[in-house]
C-alpha cells in the first residue's frame, strides 16, 4: 500500500538511459515528487487525516478537509499518487515493446482493433494535452478500456476509473533531455512501458 513517503525506486536513475536521461530521473523523483509529498503533508499538519488514511483514502475523503487547502491538497496528493504509479510502470527491462498476449492484448484489439492504432491513439492524447498534465489507459467503471487527460496532477482515480498506464507530460519530466518536443519523449517512452505490470493493473 502506498505511503506518504517517497517510495524507492527500484531501479538506479541512469537504468532507463538512453530513453529517459538520469539527471532528469533524479530531479523529478527526489525532488520534484518528494515536494508534492512535503506540501500537503504541511497543508493537512494537525489534522490527524494523514495518520488515518492512506494516499488513496485521503483522496476519497477530501470532504474533511477545510475548504481553504483543500485544492492545494488536491493537486500535492495528486501529484504523490500520479508519480508513484509513474514509477511502476516503467522499467529498465521491458520484456517487449508490442503487447501480443494476454488478457490486455486481447482487450486492447477489442478496444482499438490493434496494439499499433492503440499506440497510435495514446500518443495522440498525450500530445494534444494543452499545458502541464497526464494520458491514461485506464479500465473505467464499466470495465472497458478508455484513453483519459488530466489537466495538473488530477487522477482518473478521483472518477473512479482505474489506470493501466500513464505518461506525465509536465515539462519537468522531459525539458532537460527533449527541450520543447514532446513527441520524442512519448517515443521514448514506449521503450519503458512495463507491460507485465501494466497486465497486473488490468487484471487485478
């Protein structure tokens, strides 16, 4: 279960070079994600929600924060859970970079008719997200395959859907190395995507 605290990575910052560069690994966890940590941990100080609940538990029960943090706890809490799965469905050891087995394939070409226009589709959400935000593959609540945005760090979590995969598109998680061009670092990606976590997600 997820804690309010940086979760260790489970591999070095250098392990995704040359797709995603170290100095931009080490900047975005150790900074980047621990200050969202830091800041809503600061905003809920005394509140006893942090001891009560878990990440997740505390985004369904925003309701017993005070109206005044309450977005600020919104976009720290965010920000901790979105990055947490970040981490987990990337590796330095992808055992394939085209899906073609299991239940997530089979969902996958019943959704979008193949990996490719899959592929295809997510990068084009990701693309086309105006500003600072995430692309999702997510199971929404119906149990079917969707393609979502999220503007800041907001997470399908909040609609009740379910991520299977998802890509940061803040500038922070790709400036140093791909400047103002995005589309190479969602190339990039898809060298990392860790498809045997992304089944696990799926199928849980």
């Amino acid at each position: 279960m997820l804690s309010h605290s940086l979760p260790e990575l489970s591999y070095p910052y250098d392990a995704l070079e040359p797709h995603i560069d170290a100095l931009t690994m080490e900047i975005h966890h150790s900074r980047h994600h621990q200050t969202y940590i830091t800041n809503y941990l600061k905003l809920l100080e005394w509140t006893g929600l942090t001891e009560k609940y878990s990440p997740s538990e505390l985004l369904a029960h925003l309701d017993e924060v005070d109206s005044e943090k309450k977005q600020g706890a919104i976009n720290n809490l965010g920000g901790h859970i979105n990055h947490s799965f970040f981490w987990s469905i990337i590796t330095p050891h992808p055992l394939n970079r085209v899906l073609s087995t299991g239940n997530l394939s089979a969902a996958l070409q019943e959704t979008f008719g193949s990996f490719d226009e899959f592929r295809d589709q997510f990068t084009a959400t990701a693309l086309t997200i105006f500003g600072s935000g995430w692309a999702w593959l997510v199971k929404d609540k119906h149990g079917s395959l969707a393609l979502r945005q999220t503007t800041g760090q907001n997470t399908p979590l909040s609609d009740g859907e379910k991520p299977i995969i998802g890509i940061d598109v803040w500038e922070h998680a790709y400036y140093l190395k791909h400047q103002n061009k995005r589309a190479d670092y969602i190339a990039a990606f898809w060298n990392v995507v860790d498809w045997v976590q992304a089944e696990k997600n799926f199928s849980e």
